[in-house]
C-alpha cells in the first residue's frame, strides 16, 4: 500500500533530464507559441523535491533512516533529517489520484506530504490505507473516494486521530449525491479542512466545529514569458471535466467581435477519449480556441506569467489551486461566481461572471482586451490576496494543525476529546 516516501532533501544539484512534449495545436499554425524545452522537474540547490521511487529502509539509530533507492539507474543521494523520533509521527496520507496523476488532489497530496515531511514527521503517500499498524495519524484526501480507507484506518485504531480534506465534488456533489457514505467519513474525522474560506457553511451545523481552513500556495515561476504580441492570449487551466464547464470561454470567445484579438489557450487533461474529442474538434471548428493538452506543471506556471488573463469557469470547486498561482503570478482572473472561488479572491472582488453564462463571459473578457483600467483593477484586486497564498503561510496552518496530535502523541495531552475550533488563519476572514 505504500507507494511513495516523503521527507528527504537533496543537499546537491542534480540533473533531471525530461523529454519535451508534442503540441496539440502544429507550431505552424501559432508561430508564436514557445517552442522551446521545458523540464518538468526543476531543483535547486538545498530544496525538498520529490523522490518517486521504492525504498527498503533499516534504522542505523533513532530518528535516522537509512535508504536504499531504485530510481532506474540514476543514483542520488538523500536522507531524512535526523531528530528526535518522540517528536514525530508515522502519517498516511491517502490520496484517490494515482501517482502518475496531474490531478488537484495528488498535487495537493505530494506539497502537504513535503511540508509534513520538512515539519519532522515521516509520510507515506498511498491511494488506500493497507492496515499498517505503525501509522499515528491518518490525512486522507476526499472524504467520499477515500472512505473505505478512513473507515478500515477507525476500526482498527479508533483512539488514533484522522484528519479529512474536503474537495468540491465532496462538499457540491456527495453530500446530496451519496450522504450516508460522505457523512460516515465526517462522523469518523476528528478534523476536516477546508481550502477556501466558505466551506464550513456548506456543511451540515454540526459538523462546521470541527473545520480548520488551508488556503493552498503557490510560486510563481523564476522566468516570465513574454506575452505574444499577434493576440490577446486568455487562459483557460483545468482538465475536461463536466463539473469545470471546460469550453465556456471557447464559447464566449465565438461571441466576440472580429476587431477582438482574443485567443483562448487551454491547458488540461481529458477525463476520457470523448472529451478530447470535443476539444480536437472546437479547435478546428474555433480559430480562437488552442487546446495544448495534460502540461506538467513547471510548463503551466510559464504559461501563467505569459497570459494576460485566466478564466476559471468551474461549475463547482473546493478551493482551486490554479487562482493561487494565477493570483502570485500577477495574472488577472475571471471567474464563475461560485463559493469556492469567492472564499479564496473574496466577496468584493470585480471579475466575477454568472455561472455557465458564456456572454457575459464574452462581455468582460472583451472588456479586459479593450479596457485596460478594468484589467489593471483585476490585478490589484488580486495582489490584495496574494499573501494568503504564500507557502510559509500554508506551512504555518498545517504547523498549527499537526501540532495538536504531535503534543498528544509525545505525551503532554491526554485529553481524548476533539480540540475546539481553533483559528489557523486570521485575516482573510476564515474560520474562527
């Protein structure tokens, strides 16, 4: 059930080779798209990367592991910072989205279990929960697709605390879609966390006590592309999936004038093989539509310093973490008018659109190209919020999370009882 360690640094640089992906859209035909290589995996110096890979494991003395890595014939050298081993704990972190996943939950997954990781606690990122005994704690992502895992985790070690996150399809589609099984894994959770301010009025009175709010972060790339001067490059980043309303900018984007220099470039994955071929044919179909497929990230991050605009036009979304990185890249955002966007960019903020509505979509991107007063006020709108979405701010919530359970397991709290609702953030209007 294991199937990623978490919580090493590596002390030297390393070479990463990647392979760069093909296109969807033919260079040809955007002559001034970028063309050149990017890495998917970018270390520097003294950072925590990700090691995906399987370890055999021996104690050499408390609190120091010793590691023997398979990596596919590149050798590196790593190892866990040495500490005393009563003031950490063994965490499962369970995430649905498989490791080979650009999905939101496996990106959130691999950041938290970096953070947990530098904070002193050895984390194993699954996708279900294996029965290990030695585990303190359990972090499960998705209170619906990981409930037979937090179930199995309860009834083996009911005194043992567990802490659930909840997604936007957990808290705008299981709750009325399948209550029982998403409320059995709210009634076993000793903590949930939301990622945006406004999730714990959408959850039932009685379970919003137990709610701590962690807003996700994000860094923006080192290097900014220069924004193209043949259009008006408006982005759209999130996979085809019915609950993104992934082609509502393509079809504002028809609506638009001919004067209009608009071009919407569409980064995502397709959830299945009918959904790419809904893209392939609007690209064919909409000479303003790009569709350039599943990125990897650091790619994505580029695009983010090269557009002039975002536009999230989910139907539902449990705290995206596109808006934090658009928002540190001083990218200006257009976006449904939907809680889970209003409880990160906040309730005053000037670019929302009525859900769904692709004119009035149309109407303010058209606004944005020919206005640039009204993209300018967008921007500072967003620089307001830029600091909560900082990484030792996210650090910070989860440090204060955590320790509760660190206090508990090292022997300062005997306390069964579920702490009280504690404020993890306190100037952007979360829980209190």
């Amino acid at each position: 059930g294991i199937v990623e360690r978490i919580g090493f640094r590596v002390q030297r640089w390393m070479s990463v080779e990647a392979a760069q992906d093909e296109l969807f859209v033919k260079p040809g035909e955007m002559p001034d798209f970028p063309q050149e290589g990017v890495h998917d995996i970018e270390p520097r110096p003294h950072e925590t990367v990700t090691v995906e890979t399987r370890h055999e494991f021996k104690r050499s003395r408390p609190g120091i592991l010793q590691h023997r890595h398979e990596t596919g014939g590149r050798n590196l050298c790593a190892h866990q910072t040495s500490r005393n081993p009563v003031e950490s704990m063994k965490i499962s972190l369970i995430t649905p989205a498989a490791k080979t996943s650009r999905a939101g939950n496996r990106t959130t997954a691999m950041r938290w279990a970096r953070i947990l990781g530098d904070l002193g606690h050895q984390v194993d990122v699954a996708t279900t929960y294996e029965a290990d005994p030695d585990v303190d704690l359990m972090v499960a992502l998705h209170a619906w697709r990981s409930a037979a895992s937090i179930a199995r985790f309860k009834a083996r070690h009911p005194d043992r605390p567990v802490i659930v996150a909840l997604t936007g399809t957990d808290i705008y589609h299981y709750l009325d879609a399948d209550p029982e099984l998403t409320l059995r894994s709210l009634d076993l959770a000793d903590r949930l966390i939301g990622l945006h301010d406004l999730v714990p009025t959408a959850l039932p009175e009685r379970y919003r006590h137990k709610v701590d709010i962690v807003l996700q972060s994000a860094v923006a790339h080192r290097e900014r592309w220069p924004a193209s001067d043949q259009a008006f490059e408006v982005l759209v980043v999130g996979h085809l999936r019915a609950e993104k309303d992934p082609f509502c900018a393509a079809r504002a984007a028809r609506r638009l004038p001919a004067r209009s220099r608009i071009r919407i470039v569409h980064l995502g994955g397709a959830h299945d093989a009918a959904w790419a071929s809904r893209a392939e044919a609007e690209m064919a179909d909409n000479p303003r539509y790009a569709w350039l497929g599943d990125r990897p990230g650091s790619l994505t991050r580029r695009w983010l310093t090269r557009g002039r605009l975002m536009v999230l036009s989910s139907l539902q979304e449990g705290g995206a973490n596109v808006i934090s990185e658009a928002v540190v890249s001083s990218l200006p955002v257009i976006a449904s008018d939907i809680s889970g966007t209003r409880g990160l960019l906040g309730p005053d903020y000037p670019g929302y659109f009525p859900t769904g509505d692709d004119a009035a979509l149309a109407a303010m991107l058209l606004r944005a190209e020919e206005e640039p007063a009204f993209l300018q006020v967008l921007l500072e709108h967003g620089g307001m919020r830029a600091h909560l979405f900082s990484p030792a701010r996210e650090r910070e919530s989860l440090l204060q999370i955590f320790a509760r359970y660190t206090e508990a397991h090292n022997g300062n709290d005997t306390s069964p009882e579920i702490p009280k609702p504690k404020r993890i953030l306190t100037d952007h209007g979360g829980l209190r």
